[in-house]
C-alpha cells in the first residue's frame, strides 16, 4: 500500500484544498501532517498562533469524522519531512 503525505502548511481546509486532491487522486492512502516549526513559533504573535491552534483542532476533528487524523510534529520541516518518508 502507497502512502501519499499531505505536508500542511497554510491551507487547513478539506474542501477545494489542491493538495489534498492530488494527494487523493493518487488512489492510496493519505496521512495528513503539520509540522510545528520553531522558528514561527519563536515569533510572538498570540492571536496568529491562536488562530492556527484552533484551526489545527478543528481540521483534525473532521478527519476523524472521515476516519482519519492529522499527525503533527514539532521541527525543522527539512528534517522532519525525511525523518516521516
């Protein structure tokens, strides 16, 4: 079975979201993932990281819903992203 990752960076919808059609159109699995870099999070900006969390709650609630989930990881994508491959 082929495992397509979904790397989320700044669209949190499932509806009309480009990224993830592809990643479905492939015909296999998807694993949904954010990863939380420290270098934004370094940047004091309460209400932006606010709505992110909130809009991370919510995403991962509709995947479950579909029976999936969204995987998050804390990192620098550049080695986060190889470590999941």
């Amino acid at each position: 079975m082929t495992l397509n990752l979904w790397w989320i960076r700044r669209d949190l919808r499932l509806n009309d979201n480009p990224a993830l059609f592809n990643a479905l159109a492939q015909g296999s699995s998807v694993l949904p993932v954010f990863i939380l870099d420290p270098r934004l999070l370094a940047q004091p900006a309460q209400n932006r990281q606010r709505f992110l969390f909130s809009g991370l709650r919510r995403l991962d609630e509709e995947l479950r819903q579909r029976g999936s989930r969204l995987l998050i990881r804390r990192g620098l994508p550049e080695e986060v992203l190889p470590a999941l491959v």
